[in-house]
C-alpha cells in the first residue's frame, strides 16, 4: 500500500471526505432516519468517490473505513422493511458495501497492485479468505438489494466489485485453505452468477444473460440453496418473454427454469418451490401452445404428466389438462371429464367461476349437451349450497342461453325445469332485475316468433304488459322476428314499443326512427299479396300522425 506521503494528496482529501459523509450518514441512520432521502444526492456522489480512494487508505483510515461501513451496514438492516425508505436505503447500503470493500483491499499487503493483496494472503491464508468471503457475502445482498429497487447502474457497480472477490475465491480453490472453504466458495460463486444473469436481463442483454448461464453450468449441479433463486429468475425472464410474444425465447428460458427445479431433490427444497414449479409449467405450457404444433403439444403433455406424478395440487393439472385440449380435435367427453373435476374440487372465487365459464364456452363448440351437463353440475352441486347470488345467476343465464340456441336441445329442456326448480325453492331465490331481463331475452323472446300469430301476439301482450320502463326484451323479439323474416312479429314488436312511450322521444328510445321502420314495414304489408292483417291500414294512419307531431322525423 502507498504510504501517506506518497499517497496523492487529492485522494487523501477525497478518502477524508467520504468519512465525514459516512459519518453523517450513521448519524442520521441512527437519530433521523425518515430524513434519509435527502441524501440521496450525496449518496451517489460519494458512491463514485470510492472508487477513487483505494490507493491514499492509510492503516487508520482502513479501520475507519471498515468501522463506518459495518456500521452503516448493520443500521441499514434494520430498516430493511421501510418502503418509503427502500430506495435510498438501497443507496446506503452499496455505499456501505464499497467502504467494506476499500478497507479490505487496502490491508497491509495489498500495496502490489490494487486488490492483490498476497503477501497478507501468505501471512494468513485462512484469515484472508474468510474476509474476502464476508465482502463477497456483503457485496452480494447489496447489489441484489439495488436490483430490486431499480437502482442498475449502482447494482452494476457493486456487482464489479463481487466479480473480483469470485474470482479469486475460484483462484484460491486448489490450494488447502481454499478446499476447506469450498463449498461455500461455490454457493456465492451460484449466486454472483444468478445477479450476473439478472442484470442482464434487466439491462435487455439476453445474450450476456445466455453467457452467465452457461457459466453456471459449467460449474456443475447449482446447489439447492441457491436453485429455487436460479429457477425464480429464469422463469421471471421466459415470462417476460411470452408478454412480450417471443414465444421462443420464452420456452428456452422457461424449459432451464422447469429444469433446475426438477434437478433437485423435492425435500431440499422449501414448500414455496411447489407453487414456483406450477407458475412455471402453466407459462411454458402457455407459450408452448402459442406455437401450437405436435412436437409442442406432446412436449407439454410430458411436462403435465410430469406434474401430475409429484404435485398434492390436482386442480392446477387439470386445468393445465384443460389448457393443452382447448384448440384441438380431441373429443368432447375427454374435455368434459376433466371440466367436471375441476368443478367438483376447485375453490369458487369470482376468478375461478369465470374460468369454468370459459371452458364451458369451449366445451360448447364441441358439444352443447355435455355443456349443459357441466354447468347443471356447477349450478347444482356447488352454487346452490353457497349464498352467492352473482355466480347463480351468471351460471342459470348460461344454461339459458346455451338451451334456447342449441340446434338440437335434446332432453335439455326437460333439465332446465328441474334446474329452474332447484333455484326457485333454495332460500332467497329471487334473481336481481339485470338477472331477470338477461333470462326474459335468453329463454322466452324467441317463442312468439316461432308461435302462430294468435300464440304470437298473446305472448307480445303478456312481454309488454311487463315491460314497464325496460324495453329490452321487445328489442330482442323484434331482432328474432327479422332473422327469421317474420314481418308481422316486427311490426307488432315496434308497435307496443311506440304505444308504451305514446309515440313520444324519450331517454334510451329514438322515436322518429322507429316510426320510420314501423311505417315502411307497415307499407310493405299492406303491397304483400299474402297480407291477412285489417288493421294496419288504421296502425299506419297512427304511426303518420304521431310522425307529423315529431320534429325528428
């Protein structure tokens, strides 16, 4: 080391400055703590001075440097869960690991060349190492503490500094002392690669990521204290990845994070591993289907299979089960076998509901009566033992739907009145008004199209009698009349609309357009030779005089 006299003495200044900071800095950690922030100006500027007073560290400033910054380190610590503070604590804490890393390689010894620091090696090997294994340690926690507050180029820096130690615990390795500490040389050598791999990526540098990793391997079999950290990383990357659509990059990242979990012993690893290892398989199932082949469908196959054989968690396969199905031609009874597990075992939740929803959805393109069967089990066996409303009426509305458009219904009708009949006798079975007006238009607007005009126009009066202020339920069988080209049902459809507002404008009702396509149908009725009607000669005179009272028309 350069002594004092010959040190420069700008650095000694610089090297005296940056304790009067650290010493300010312990102060206020210790008595003002929320007042932090306002260093963060002065974090960064004297973050960079370190690296700039190595050569000019006397014996006694060392010690103060290693004073200060263990300090500094340990008040940090205790104020690791303040997140108003995280960022700057972040600051403090690298700032704290650079002091730590000055002192150390500014021992006695080190005055060779900047972080050589052999003769102190060969006058106490075992002493020397286990400081370099307390700095790695250090500098380890705070780059990756920088990292996940966002602060790179100072993770960056601090990560520089962890690189040197790792290297020269590698270096030590053949030699005794370096046997004895070997396993631990190793597990800091796994996770400086793991921040190596992550700053990369946060730094969009998937290839120096690649590089990282390749290391990693290299070096052997990642130790299990370390492989859920490996894994949770890797899977943060292929992740990010599938958002962003590169479906083949994700796969790559996502199969090494399936890997190293799946490499290790299940009791080595803690219980968060299990839920880690089921995200993973539900994103690289995922994206392997976004490229939908048969390679990828029999490789995701594989892994469920896998899945299923070590995880206490049979929902998370079957709906990955369910996932793998949904796109392809398998048949429809595989698909609702599996459905009907899920809803028999899965916890209801407003998320989980609409889950089932969907694949009922996708159960129904293949077949509506197996669709039937799947939501009466969901409506029967599940909703109607829970008071919750929301889900019933979601689920009956469903069925609704899925019976009055099924082109081939089946006994399904037969089911729906003994459905219906189980809702209605369960306590508070009252449906909400929305609820209500979404059953009147799934189930009974089609049938006055359908009926004869006598059945027809009763069925008219009896929707328009309830109708009092929503006209949702007309609007419907006016939209079914013209699909199936049934001019009289439209015109009499319109009418009750026009007389329920007296043929007047009003909120959520054009009137002047309706008078027009009222009128024209009308026309067009009275032209038609097959016309039976008498009285729309009288409903049109009706419809031009309300038409001359309104200025829209």
């Amino acid at each position: 080391m350069a002594s004092i006299s010959k040190s420069n003495p700008k650095d000694i200044t610089k090297c005296s400055s940056v304790l009067v900071f650290a010493a300010k800095l312990e102060r206020t950690l210790r008595e003002a703590v929320d007042t932090l922030p306002s260093l963060t100006a002065s974090l960064h500027e004297n973050i960079e001075k370190v690296d700039l007073i190595y050569a000019s560290a006397t014996a006694t400033k060392n010690r103060d440097l290693d004073g200060r910054g263990t300090t500094i380190w340990n008040l940090t610590s205790k104020h690791k869960d303040d997140v108003a503070l995280a960022e700057t604590l972040a600051l403090a804490r690298a700032f704290a690991c650079l002091l730590l890393d000055c002192a150390q390689q500014s021992e006695p010894g080190a005055a060779a060349s900047k972080g050589s620091p052999l003769l102190r090696f060969q006058a106490f090997p075992l002493i020397a190492t286990i400081d370099d294994i307390r700095v790695l340690k250090i500098t380890l926690k705070a780059s990756k503490w920088c990292l996940d507050k966002g602060q790179l180029g100072v993770a960056e820096k601090v990560i520089e500094r962890a690189a040197f130690y790792e290297q020269r615990l590698q270096r030590r390795l053949p030699n005794k002392v370096g046997q004895a500490l070997a396993p631990t040389s190793r597990q800091l050598a796994s996770q400086y690669h793991i921040l190596r791999i992550a700053l990369a990526w946060r730094r969009e540098r998937l290839d120096l990521a690649d590089f990282f990793f390749a290391k990693l391997n290299a070096a052997g079999t990642v130790h299990n204290t370390v492989a859920e950290e490996l894994a949770d990383i890797l899977f943060e990357i292929g992740r990010n990845q599938a958002t962003k659509q590169s479906y083949s990059t994700a796969i790559q990242w996502l199969e090494r994070a399936h890997d190293t979990l799946i490499s290790q012993i299940p009791e080595d690893l803690s219980t968060d591993a299990s839920a880690l290892r089921g995200c993973i398989v539900h994103t690289l199932v995922h994206a392997l289907l976004k490229q939908r082949s048969e390679e990828n469908n029999l490789r995701a196959w594989k892994i469920i299979q896998e899945l299923e054989k070590e995880t206490d968690n049979p929902i998370t396969v079957s709906l990955l089960k369910l996932q793998v199905l949904t796109g392809d031609q398998s048949p429809a009874q595989d698909y609702h076998e599996i459905l009907v597990q899920v809803i028999r075992q899965i916890h209801l939740s407003d998320l989980n509901v609409k889950t089932i929803l969907h694949h009922v959805h996708e159960l129904r393109r293949r077949s509506a009566r197996l669709a039937h069967t799947a939501l009466a089990a969901l409506l029967s066996e599940r909703l109607l033992a829970i008071n919750e409303i929301a889900w019933v009426e979601k689920t009956l509305i469903t069925i609704l739907w899925n019976c009055t458009t099924s082109t081939d219904p089946g006994d399904m009708t037969d089911q729906l009145e003994e459905l219906l009949s189980q809702v209605a006798s369960r306590p508070h079975s009252s449906l909400t008004t929305s609820a209500t007006h979404a059953a009147q238009i799934a189930l009974p607007a089609p049938k006055p199209v359908r009926a004869d005009r006598p059945q027809a126009t009763a069925c008219l009066d009896a929707i328009s009698a309830g109708s009092e202020t929503d006209f949702t339920l007309l609007y419907a069988c006016v939209l079914e009349a013209q699909k199936n080209g049934n001019r009289l049902t439209v015109i009499r459809a319109l009418s009750r609309v026009l007389d329920k507002r007296n043929y007047a404008t009003s909120p959520g009702l054009h009137s002047a357009t309706l008078l027009r396509t009222t009128a024209r149908l009308l026309i067009e009725e009275l032209e038609s030779q097959q016309s039976q009607e008498v009285d729309c000669s009288d409903e049109l005179c009706k419809v031009f005089e309300a038409g001359q009272s309104n200025p829209e028309t």
